[in-house]
C-alpha cells in the first residue's frame, strides 16, 4: 500500500464567516448552516496539503483538498515533495494494492477555509496502517509538518506508533462530533449538482423499487445510524445540539467476520457479491416454518425470521445449504438486527426520518434496500430510511473542518 499525504498549517485568524463559500449560499436550509463552522487563514498563503483523517476499526478514511486556485507566487514558493503529493493523489484512483480513490465521489470546486479546490476522498485497510506510518518516517514527511488532525478510535489506538515510528503527532478529535459536522457540511455543499440524500421507493417490490433524491432543507430531527465495525445512533436535534442513543457490537465488522468463518471470504466485496447469490430462506427459520402461515393474531407475516439461522439445527440443512446461503443469512441477521434497534430509537426518540451512513453500506445496495422496507413496513410508513452517497466520510471531512482550531 502506498499512499502519500502530509500535512502542514499556520493559522492567522479565524473568521465566523465566508460569503464566498458555497456552502454559505445554502446557509438558511437549516441542516448546513456552514458559515459558522467555516474558517479561512487571511494571510492567503495557507500551506497545503490539507487533510482530514479518519481511522477506525476496519477502514482507515481519508478526505484531501485539493487547491486549483493556486498563484504563480504559491507555485514558485511550494515545495517539490507538496506538488509530488498533490500529483499523486490525484492522478492515482489506486495506490498499491489495497489504497482506493473514490472518484465517483470527488466534489469539484468547492470552497473550503476561503480556498477554492477539490476534495477527494480515499480509503485503505486499517491493517495497512503500520506501513502507512513506516513509509512517512522513510520520506521524512515530519519535516513538512507536526500536527495532523484525526478521528476514530484508531486515532488513539496507533499515536504511539504515529508520534514513535514516524515522529508526526496526532490532534485527536471526538468521532460523534466530526461525523455530525461532517454530515452537516456535506449535505450543506452541492454533489456537483447531484442530490446527496436519496432513499428508495417500492423498496418491497423488486421490479418497482427505485433510487430516489430526497430534499433535507429542513432535517431536525433527525436519527443517524452509523454502520461501521460496530453501530452508533445518534438523536440530532440541531447542528450543536446532538447525543449518542444506544449502539450495538453487531455492525459491519461482525458481518464480515461471521462470512469470513462460515464460507472463507477474504474481503468485504467478497461477502456481498456471495450473499447477492444467496438464498437467507435456506438458514433462516421463518414464521411461516412455524406456524404454517402467517401469524395473524400479532400481525407476523409468514415470511418475517423468527430464528436467524434457526434451520441449521436440522442435519439435513446443514448439507444443502450453500456458502452463498451462508453470507446472505449473515447479511439478513446484521441488517436486520441494525434495522430493529434504530426503529424503537426513532419511535422512543419520536423522530420519523432515520440516515443510515457508514462504509458498512459502501456497495450494499442489498442491505440499504432490506433496512428501507423493514422501516416502512415495521412502523407502517411512518418512519423513512435515508442515505447518503459519501456514506462513510463523514468522519474525515469532520477531522478536516477542524483543521484551524490548531496551529
């Protein structure tokens, strides 16, 4: 894995306000309200590159601004290692085996800190992390920089080896509070010209279901369910004024252990295209194994679980069942699961509109598709399942708005 980045600033003052930043147009749709988390350095020679870093349990998250509003003084000025970095972040949409530029991502012209730029994000294996921190400390990176703001648990897990290993100390910031202001600002800027929120349709109905925008001018409250490893619910009631619910130890890292054991997948896009040819009805003990039917007095629909995995008892099962079967049960169980704790948060909470971010939903249309019908169907239509395209982001582009607040 090779990806390079480095980050080093001066800070010359800190204003509450931009009016040239996009954002700051969108200022009134309430779920944004950007200009007051937007800063800019006057000086007007801010020293790139700019990063925000998210690092968690499975996935490390990176998020890049990139500068196209560069002077002919700056280019003179900037350093050969900065305008290498620059050209290899973005004229890569790999970085050695495992390191992934989400181009389908990138949002263009944009302004960020009174610069205008592109902001790319970039993913790798947590994993790779040690030689990430290796291959700074070979490339002298610390003499670029000092200060490098992060999030996520990994943010404390790996500072040792950060400060140690590649002499580069980590401004730790709190992950709930980058993932709710980099929810904010995201939805607050446009996807060039794209909506960012969407939900689906006739989620029940295979041939009818459809991807659709949804407008969040107006969001609070609002019930954000974040899948990474593990799961965290959020209440957000406004831009500051948001608490963790409840969570559960049973997300994304759970999902990708449990197929891992049960049918020898090696990655995360290995489970999901095994479970896209499954059959879950094959492991799954349903109502309808049960009773027969439906379960009408309680309004139980006869193809509703009633015991995940429950038809692996059965010695006859156990040997007709395939590996596909395997990962789509796994994938039912976790969603399923995810989906039922974040219905009574909404309900106990009394919010009707519920986003589901995370990488856990990276190219898993499979499970954004069950977590949307489950929603409607369980509460009747009263609660919405929403997500967002930079699912998993969030949390970097929070470390990177909070880039001003150190120098």
């Amino acid at each position: 894995m090779v990806i390079v980045f480095a980050l080093k600033k001066m800070l010359c003052s800190i204003s509450k306000e931009d009016g040239s930043d996009k954002a700051s147009q969108k200022a009134g749709k309430g779920l944004g309200e950007p200009r007051r988390e937007m800063w800019r350095w006057c000086s007007g020679k801010s020293t790139f590159p700019w990063f925000g870093m998210d690092i968690g349990g499975t996935l490390v998250k990176l998020s890049y601004f990139e500068p196209i509003d560069i002077t002919a003084e700056e280019e003179q000025e900037e350093v050969e290692s900065l305008k290498s970095i620059r050209k290899y972040l973005t004229s890569n949409v790999a970085y050695g085996s495992t390191g992934i530029r989400d181009v389908h991502l990138e949002l263009k012209d944009l302004t960020l800190f009174g610069r205008r730029g592109n902001l790319h994000f970039i993913r790798f294996p947590t994993q790779d992390l040690p030689t990430f921190i290796q291959m700074g400390r070979d490339k002298n990176f610390s003499t670029l920089h000092t200060v490098l703001c992060a999030t996520g648990g990994g943010a404390y897990k790996f500072e040792k080896d950060f400060r140690t290993i590649g002499n580069l100390h980590l401004h730790k910031l709190d992950e709930l509070d980058c993932l709710v202001k980099g929810l904010l600002y995201i939805d607050s800027v446009s996807f060039n010209g794209q909506a960012e929120c969407y939900y689906f349709a006739n989620a029940s109905e295979p041939e009818r279901c459809q991807k659709m925008p949804f407008n969040l001018d107006d969001p609070y409250p609002l019930l954000v369910v974040n899948i990474g490893s593990g799961v965290s619910i959020l209440a957000v009631h406004s831009k500051d004024n948001y608490k963790r619910v409840t969570g559960t130890s049973l997300g994304g890292g759970t999902f990708l252990g449990l197929c891992s054991l049960l049918t020898g997948c090696e990655s995360f896009e290995e489970a999901l295209e095994m479970a896209s040819k499954g059959d879950s009805t094959q492991a799954d003990k349903l109502v309808r194994d049960i009773y027969g039917g439906d379960y009408e007095r309680f309004g139980l629909p006869g193809w509703a679980v009633a015991s995940s995995f429950g038809n692996m008892i059965y010695k006859e099962k156990r040997e007709s069942v395939s590996k596909e079967d395997l990962a789509r049960a796994t994938l039912v169980t976790i969603t399923n699961n995810i989906g039922s704790v974040a219905r009574m948060c909404a309900v106990n909470e009394k919010i009707n509109r519920v986003v589901f971010v995370g990488n856990f939903l990276r190219v898993n249309t499979l499970s954004m598709k069950l977590l949307a019908y489950a929603l409607d169907y369980w509460s009747k239509g009263q609660l919405k399942a929403l997500f967002l395209e930079h699912e998993g982001y969030f949390g970097a582009v929070g470390a990177l708005l909070g880039l001003p607040n150190f120098s």
